[in-house]
C-alpha cells in the first residue's frame, strides 16, 4: 500500500516553471510551427500547460510507450505501443514528458524520431532525476530537478492514481509507518 506525503514542489513553483520553459520555446522557435508529441499518460498535464503558454504556432499529438525490465534497473528495452499520426519530415519536434528517470524511455524516442529526419528535435520534461540517469542523455529544456523520491502528481502517478494532484508529493510505502 501506499500513503500521500509531504509535497515536494509546489503548484507556485510548477507554473512558475511551465511559464519559465514556454517563454524560452517561444524564443528559441521564433515564430516557427513546433509540433509537440506527448509521451502518455504522465506528459498530459504538463503539456496541457506548455502548449497554452508557447506563443508559436502548435500542433499536437501523442504516443504511449511501455518499457519492461526489472523494477529498479530498467532492461533498456522500450515498446513503442501508439505512434503519432503525423509525417515529422522538416518538422520542429519537441517531446514532451512529466519525468526523467533512468532517462531509457527519450534515449529510445529521441533515435526513432531522429531517424524520421525532423528539422530540429528536442526533448522537454517537467522533472528530472539526474542522479537516476543511466543514460546520457541531456534534456534540452529540463523544468526541475528533484532527488530521487518516489514523487506523484502534476500527471503522475501510483498504480494509476494522483495524476489530477496540482503539486508534486512524496509517496510513502506502508514499511515507513
Ligand atoms: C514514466 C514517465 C516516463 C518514464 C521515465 O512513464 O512518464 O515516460 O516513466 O522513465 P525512464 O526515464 O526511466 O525511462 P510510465 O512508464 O510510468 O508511464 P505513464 O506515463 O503512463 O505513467
């Protein structure tokens, strides 16, 4: 079982980092049409923020993924389940996601996408654990970056649940208690 903890980011600080990366997409774009492709579910609430803050021109879509592999060390094994609908070629793309972990699933993304011959590609995320990555991969617009919690709200979850919670909390297991 698991319990809701103390929050360790607030909601002030969240939008004050949404605001903080739309601002410097907006500048780096110029103007210029940036498709952003959310990686499901976790990216939904970030991206609902970014895309209403960007000032450029934006499309949208979405692609859920699956990793498998032990619970603590990731196998590196990554399952594309739905891909976008969008041809990318000479597109401005920027994937979209709530969190960094062992930073498998954007390594993964980032050479599919690649391969697809965007025009640029960058990689967002709300959170990041750097001291978790396992890959080097270095996020080019990186919101905040948290120690390695257990960590639920802000789109994401625990077993499904607390996606909707606007700050980010600590999750406790029962052998805390
Ligand atoms: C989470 C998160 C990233 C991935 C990060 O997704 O949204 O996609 O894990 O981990 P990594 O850096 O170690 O690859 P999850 O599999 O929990 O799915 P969800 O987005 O549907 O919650």
């Amino acid at each position: 079982m698991y319990r809701l903890g103390e929050i360790l980011v607030t909601r002030e600080r969240i939008r004050d980092m949404a605001e903080e990366t739309a601002a410097k997409i907006s500048a780096d774009y110029d103007g210029n049409e940036i498709l952003l492709v959310g990686v499901l579910k976790g990216a939904i609430v970030f991206l609902a923020d970014l895309c209403r803050m960007i000032t450029a021109p934006v499309i949208i879509d979405f692609i859920i993924v699956s990793s498998y592999g032990q619970e603590a060390s990731t196998s590196g094994v990554v399952l594309l389940r739905k891909d976008i609908d969008i041809n990318i070629e000479n597109k401005h793309v920027i994937l979209v996601e709530d969190i960094i972990d062992t930073g498998v699933t954007l390594s993964y993304l980032k050479n599919i996408f690649e391969y697809r011959g965007p025009a640029s590609l960058k990689i967002c995320t709300a959170f990041d654990k750097p001291s978790r990555h396992t890959v080097d991969l270095k996020p080019d617009y990186s919101g905040i970056q948290i120690p390695n919690e257990f960590v639920v709200g802000y789109g994401l979850d625990v077993a499904g649940m607390y996606r909707n919670l606007p700050d980010l909390h600590v999750v406790h297991t029962d052998i805390d208690e």
